[in-house]
C-alpha cells in the first residue's frame, strides 16, 4: 500500500490510500479523503479484511501513517508482518508503484476534480 496525492480545481489536495495485493496484483481498495492517519488506515484495512481476510503481510514506505502506534499496533495485534522498504527505494514496492503509475495516468490525469465526493464517485468507477 501507498499514497498518491492530487488536488481539486480548487487547488485543496486530496490523498488516495491505494492497496493491492502482490500475488494476485488486483487493487483491494482506494481510499480518498482530505488526509489519511495511521488510525485511519487501520480502519480502512478492517474493512477490507470483512470481506478478503487479514493478510500475512503488508509492505509499506516508511511514512508517518505506516510507522505510528495505530498502525504498527494493528499489525502486531493481528499478527501481520510488516515488510518496511528502505528510505528512498520505492522499487521494493514495485507493485504497488507501478499500480500507482497506471492509476495516475489513466484516472488522476484524465479529468479535473472539483469535489471530494466527485473524485471518490470517479475513482470508485475507475478502480
């Protein structure tokens, strides 16, 4: 998982939690909103796991959301392992970056937002 920020006509940035899964390289779930905590993120992926299950594993950056309480919390609580690239390597995520390119290019860059809620409808039709 990982972020993609974008921003409103208006100029306000958005942020856009994407998750996919490595094996199957389909995309679990994009999430759009203002900002994105790590409580945020965990919740996000208790949804997720209603219908998919919890994973063995999670790989992330090293960002804020990723390395809070919250989120190194939940890993521990539900024993998932928590795979952190090193600082400035984006490439051993590679999964999740090329999915993050592809969404830029065929969603993020084709159209102008103007709301929150337009660019949720939007991603959730693209995804």
């Amino acid at each position: 998982m990982d972020f993609v920020s974008d921003s409103l006509s208006t100029g306000r940035r958005i942020k856009c939690l994407t998750v996919a899964d490595d094996f199957s390289h389909e995309c679990v779930s994009i999430s759009v909103d203002w900002g994105i905590s790590g409580q945020y993120v965990t919740r996000l992926l208790d949804q997720a796991a209603v219908f998919r299950g919890y994973p063995l594993a999670v790989r992330t950056d090293n960002g804020p959301e990723f390395t809070s309480r919250a989120f190194m919390g939940w890993t521990q609580t539900h024993g998932i392992r928590h795979i952190l690239i090193e600082p400035g390597r984006p490439m051993q995520n590679g999964c999740i970056e090329s999915f993050n390119g592809k969404f830029r290019g065929e969603c993020l860059n084709e159209q102008w937002f103007e709301t929150l809620a337009q660019a949720r409808s939007a991603i959730t039709i693209w995804r």
